[in-house]
C-alpha cells in the first residue's frame, strides 16, 4: 500500500473500533461497504465508506474516495483521493426510504506524478454538503444516493483543479451489527 493511503485506511480502522466498544443489542448500527463516486463532467472516485448510527436519526460516518479505484485505473487520469468524516441526518426513521442530509469534512490530495507539476497546488481541504435517500434493500444490506456539493474547490492557480463542485454518490453498505438468522 502507498504511503499516501494508509490515513484514509488508518482512519477506518481506529473508528471501527472507537464506535464498537460499547455496542449495545441492535440499537446501533455500523454501515460498512463500497462508495461509487462521480464528480459532474469529472472522475469516478470509488472506495470504503463506514457509517455509525449514533440514535434513530444522527449518523456518523468515515470515508476513503479515490480516482486509484476508479478512472484513474488503466489510464492517465490523475490520481486523487479523498478522507473526510461526516455527520448526517436522517429524516424519517421508521420509515423503509429514509431522506438525509450530511455535511462532510476532510483533506483532498491529488497525485500529478510528474516534477514539471510541482509548482501547482495540490492539496485542500474538503467542506461539502449531501442531500439524498437511504433505503434498506433487504436487512442489512443498505443503499444511499445522494447529490452534494463541494464548498472549497479551485482552478489550478488557487486550489487543486480537479476538485469540482458537484458531485453525486452511490453506496451500498452491510450492517455488520445484525445478528443472522437461526
């Protein structure tokens, strides 16, 4: 694994284990899957998404995205990838199509692999809002889809270029908390 990489990975597993120690019967829920990503006229950035269910309504969440997993495979697409935390907040709850919004927060690299790129800027922080729908497919597998936008994004001069304002997601996540059945 890649130096740059091991944060997000990092990040996953320490969370993991800070929200399953004290996990009490099925109130809680830890949401853990895949994240297909496409910023609008831009890359597909895929990766892991993990989501904690703090009561019926607040849920919070850690995130690797990268363009490694997505366009950037077999091709010239440069390489950027994405940590952020969130914190979303599901209407409707007992309810089976659930709306949220979420606001995320993080840090956004991009890999331009050439020296001749040195002089541009390739860093940020990320600030972004989502608004979409959760529905439980079959328990515990779990859907959202969502639209967001990025609040810090740049043109190359001030910012990273490839850091577009709209983007949409999809992700399918497993409850790993739910017990099978006997």
């Amino acid at each position: 694994m890649k130096r740059n990489m091991m944060p997000g990975a990092m990040l996953l597993v320490l969370l993991f284990f800070f929200f399953t120690r004290h996990v009490h019967a099925q109130k809680q829920s830890l949401d853990i899957g895949v994240r297909f990503q496409k910023a609008l006229d831009m890359y597909y950035e895929n990766g892991l998404t993990a989501q904690y269910k703090l009561t019926e309504r607040w849920v919070l969440g850690a995130n690797y995205i990268s363009s490694r997993l997505g366009s950037a495979i077999g091709s010239n697409a440069i390489k950027q990838d994405n940590w952020f935390v969130s914190g979303a907040y599901m209407f409707r709850p007992q309810r089976k199509l659930q709306p949220l919004v979420r606001a995320n927060f993080g840090f956004f690299r991009a890999d331009y692999e050439a020296d001749v790129f040195n002089a541009l800027p390739n860093t940020s922080a990320l600030a972004s809002v989502e608004t979409g729908l959760t529905y439980p497919i079959t328990p515990p597998l779990k859907v959202t889809g969502s639209v967001g936008y990025n609040a810090i994004t740049g043109d190359g001069t001030k910012g990273p270029g490839t850091l577009f304002p709209i983007f949409y997601q999809l992700s399918f996540t497993w409850n790993v908390f739910t017990k099978p059945a006997p």
